[in-house]
C-alpha cells in the first residue's frame, strides 16, 4: 500500500535533512543533495513502521496542510 506523506526537506551548509511530519517518533533522513535525503527519509519511515507498526500512523488531528513560514523576533 502506497501512503503519502508530508515532509520538510531542509538545506544546510553541509547537506540535506528531511524529516515527516504526523508520525509519532523521530524519523531522520539526511544526504548530499535533495533527492539522497528524501531517498533517505522514504527509507526511514518505511522502518519506522515495519519496527513500531501502524499505530505510529494515528495522530489525532491529522495534519491537512503544512506550511513554512519565516517571521523576525526581538530578542
């Protein structure tokens, strides 16, 4: 069964992270370039489930949208 999910896909001096969002636990996928860490993350949250099972899946609300946004604080 082929399931989608959302994930953020950051860019740091060093490489990619990618990381899902709605499952329980910490899932991390890292690598050179975009499609390494998204390679990555698929991979990991596919262990992720095969370890912990579908309940991992069950977060109440579900996330609908994800949204990035960039906004300055005072410190």
């Amino acid at each position: 069964m082929r399931k989608q999910y959302k994930i953020i896909v950051e860019k740091h001096p060093d490489g990619y992270v990618a990381y899902p969002l709605g499952i329980k636990g910490v899932i991390v996928g890292q690598g050179d370039t975009y499609e390494e860490a998204l390679a990555d993350v698929k991979s990991a949250i596919k262990f992720h489930i095969e370890t912990f099972g579908e309940e991992v899946l069950e977060i109440d609300p579900p996330i609908l949208e994800a949204f990035v946004a960039e906004a300055g604080v005072e410190t």
